[in-house]
C-alpha cells in the first residue's frame, strides 16, 4: 500500500507540473457549457447575422432543460472523448521512452501498483473534472431553460462516467503496446469509434455493449427509466474494464523485462 500511495502521489505531482490538472478540467467545463449557452442565445447571433434579408424574424423553438443536457452530453461525447484520448496517451509512452521506467522497475515495484496508481490518478481526475463540469451545465440549464430535477442529473451522470472510464483504461491498455503518442491516440479513438459502428451493424447486440451508455443517460434525463438492458450494459462495460486492467498488467510485465 505504500508503494501504491507513493507512485500515486507521484501521479498527481507531475499532473500538476504539466498543468493537466488546471487545463483538462477547464476545456471540459468549456464543451459542457457551450451547449446551454448557445443554444440560450442562438436566436440573438441569427438576428444578428448579416446573412438574413431585412425585417426577416427568427422564431426557434424553445428546448426543454432536459433536451438541452441531452444535447450537452451528446456533444461531449464527441468532443470529450478526443480529449480524454488526448490527456492519456503520453502517461505511459512518455515515461518508457525517456528512461523512467527503467529507474522504476529496478525497484522491487509491481507492474499491477504501477499500471493502477495511473489509472486510478486519471479516472480521478476526469471524473472530478466532469462532474464538476455537468453541474455547472445543469446550474447554467435551470437558469437558462426549464428545471432539470437532480436525480435525473446524478443518475445520467453516473451512467455516463462509466464511458469515461472506460476510454481512460482503452488508452492506457493501448499505450502498453505503442511507443508513439500518435498511435496510441489512433488506435484508441479507433477503438472507441469501431464500438459505435458495430452497434450499427449488429443492432441486436447493441443493446449490450458499451456504445449504449450515452443513450440510457439522455433516456434518464428524459425520465425514461424503462431500459430494461440497464444492467447488461452495466456488466458488460464494467467487465469489459477489469479484463483491460488484468490484460494490460500481464503485458506490462513482459514489456519491462530488460
């Protein structure tokens, strides 16, 4: 456990030298934010482009809060995952291609300390970061649109964390095979990518793979709590996760063996 505690410590002290941990929370509040707020004042760009004939009137549809936060989370998705891909693809590479990890495994360190002090440092960190960051999205919805209750907020916000996670340990599982910053941020978008093309191509097992995290949170938020694939998604992801986490921790230790 003190092996763990200090590699964690060590985690979070070169997050902060980076400026991970100023950076990453602010361009996440940044995308959760920017749905709201331009949605809220779309109609006063559109009046004011020069684009529309004179006198002509903008009349949109106003979205309910619960349309607004689906809408905040879809876009995250998108956007969210490239930074998450982003964040984590030099915590490995970075550390085996200038020579630390030599320093460090000629201590009596294991590879599973080591891989889950990272892991646990960045699920950490992004979460917080998001959690934050959806509050604030659906503080700035309430006072915008319409009220959004809170147990549809918690609820869709635990749901989609597990995405978040999961993305974490695909880009760290990756970075356990590349030497390049740049493949393992290809391969793991790749991935990501590849998940929501085959719950189109295979509809009947959508229902069961990761892919279906974003759509039971808009559901929740749509108080639509009738999903009754909920707990498979659940397992799958979770399951999914752990065989990341034991599979990356087996080749991790053939790749240290100088």
């Amino acid at each position: 456990m003190k092996k763990f505690n200090a590699l964690f410590h060590k985690e979070w002290t070169e997050a902060w030298r980076e400026k991970k941990l100023v950076w990453l929370p602010a361009v996440i509040l940044l995308v959760t934010l920017l749905q709201p707020i331009s949605l809220y004042f779309m109609p006063a760009i559109l009046e004011n482009s020069n684009n529309l004939p004179s006198g002509a009137v903008i009349e949109l549809p106003i979205p309910s809060g619960n349309e607004v936060l689906a809408g905040t989370l879809s876009q995250f998705h998108t956007i969210g995952t490239a930074i998450i891909v982003l964040a984590c693809m030099n915590v490995i590479v970075q550390e085996r291609n200038n020579g630390s990890l030599m320093q460090l495994f000629s201590r009596p360190v294991h590879t599973g300390t080591y891989i889950f002090s990272k892991w646990t440092m960045l699920v950490l960190l992004h979460l917080g970061a998001f959690t934050i960051s959806y509050g604030a999205a659906w503080y700035y919805t309430n006072i915008l649109f319409s009220d959004v209750s809170f147990s549809s907020v918690w609820k869709s916000c635990v749901i989609y964390c597990l995405w978040i996670v999961l993305i974490i340990t695909v880009t760290l599982f990756v970075g356990t095979f590349l030497r390049r910053s740049g493949g393992v941020a290809g391969i793991s978008i790749l991935i990501a990518a590849s998940i929501a093309i085959l719950s189109n191509i295979v509809p009947d097992i959508a229902i069961y793979l990761p892919s279906e995290l974003l759509n039971l949170s808009t559901e929740l938020l749509n108080k639509n709590d009738g999903n009754t694939h909920i707990g498979a998604v659940l397992t799958t992801t979770v399951v999914l996760i752990v065989l990341l986490l034991l599979t990356m921790i087996k080749q991790f230790e053939k790749s240290v063996k100088f």
